[in-house]
C-alpha cells in the first residue's frame, strides 16, 4: 500500500459470508457462531445486498421468550417485538443496509461507521454488489506503517513539493507514527500547511515542528523519484 489517501479495497477482508433473505433464525445463528462474526449482510440476487443481520437483532427473541412486555414498553420497543416474533433473515435484518463503497476513502468508511454507531460495514461496487466487508479494526490497520514508508511519503509528496531544494531545507524524520519536521522553512506560512498535509497521511499519528536546532537534527531526508508538482500533495493521479 503506497500513496494517500488509501481506499476501503486497500484494508476490507474479501472473504465474506453472508445469508439469503429466507435463511432460518437458526441457520442466521449457526453461521454466526461458526465464522466467529457479529453479524452477517443479507444478499439477494446474484449479490445485492439488501440488509444486515447481528447479534443484536437475535437477542429480542430470548429477551422476550418468559415476559410480556408494557403496553409502554411496546410502545417504545415495537420494532424488537416484531424482531422477537421474526423467524427468517428478511425478518431480522435491519434494512437498507449501511454500506460503503469499495472506493471510498478509509476516513469516509470510519465517519459512517461513526454516526451509524456499526462496527462493519459491507463493502459494495458501483453496481451494489458485496465484494468484501470491513471492520473497525480494518481502519486501524494504516497505523502499522512502518515509520521509514511514512518518512518516504511524507518527503515526496510534501517536502519536495513545500519546501524544494538539493537537499531539501526541512528535513523530517517519523518516530511511532509521529512526523516531526525540523529546518529553516523559508516562509513560515507553510509551517502549518505542512502539518496539515503530513496528518492527512494515512498511519500518521500526529504532525508536529520540531524546535530544536537544526544542528541538533539527523541528517536530511532521501526523497526518492523527482518531485510532483502536477496537484497537491498526496492527490491522486
């Protein structure tokens, strides 16, 4: 994975399984237990995904099998009735889905999740069809960039293009997903420009400018490949 911003096909785990609309409450339980996941997208067709069914839409059915329910209460939890009464997939499943496109950039995928408060969330293609699924966990996995690939990006698109130069006077070095720039800008108005650019890396933890002198620095940076200067840093091209 090389380059900013990565997309949900760069992280999303391929191999999905998922049930048909007629799948049996038990089948739905089943096939959750044996892949060890938390909830399963309901297909229809050749792949569409048309719903999503989790442990949470099973539980109603236990939490009612030996109590009847407040006329306030099923008033206020009418649809974990229904779901308690449910015996097929179709029933069960929250509907539409909350998916995300396969070519949706990894902060759009987390702001979904954010505000729809899912753990996952079905990947699609442009024609709606599933083509994988990804995870909380799948979004923290840019963070594991080892800090020389994050040195390496961080030199060729944002200091050759800010600050040009043979070598470069900003030197920047990456210590566990932090970026610290250091050196003699120039124009002191891109000092914050470069922060912001250097934080929209994906596995950046922080950017920062590092007040120490420049004598007290390691030594510059090696940008590999001539300098782009076609858009702004980390555009793709």
């Amino acid at each position: 994975m090389h380059g900013s911003p990565h997309v949900v096909s760069d992280v999303m785990t391929r191999s999905v399984v998922a049930v048909g609309r007629d799948a049996s409450f038990k089948e739905v339980v089943t096939t959750l237990e044996e892949w060890k996941v938390s909830a399963l997208p309901v297909l229809e067709g050749e792949g569409r995904v048309v719903g999503v069914v989790s442990e949470a839409d099973l539980l109603p059915k236990e939490e009612y099998r030996d109590s009847d329910p407040s006329r306030y209460e099923q008033m206020r939890r009418l649809p974990d009735l229904g779901k308690a009464g449910a015996t097929t997939a179709d029933e069960l499943m929250s509907a539409p889905a909350v998916c995300v496109h396969a070519d949706a950039t990894l902060a759009q995928a987390a702001r979904a999740m954010a505000r729809r408060h899912v753990k996952r969330l079905p990947v699609i293609d442009g024609e709606g069809m599933l083509c994988g699924i990804v995870s909380r966990g799948d979004l923290l996995r840019v963070f594991l960039r080892p800090d020389g690939e994050i040195v390496e990006e961080v030199g060729r698109e944002i200091v050759a293009y800010l600050f040009p130069g043979e070598p470069p006077p900003v030197r920047v070095r990456v210590e566990e997903g932090v970026v610290h720039f250091s050196g003699p800008p120039g124009d002191p108005s891109l000092v914050p420009v470069a922060s912001r650019f250097a934080r929209a890396v994906e596995g950046v933890v922080d950017a920062v400018w590092d007040p120490r002198t420049d004598d007290d620095q390691p030594g510059p940076i090696t940008v590999r490949g001539s300098p782009r200067r076609l858009g702004p840093p980390g555009s793709r091209r």
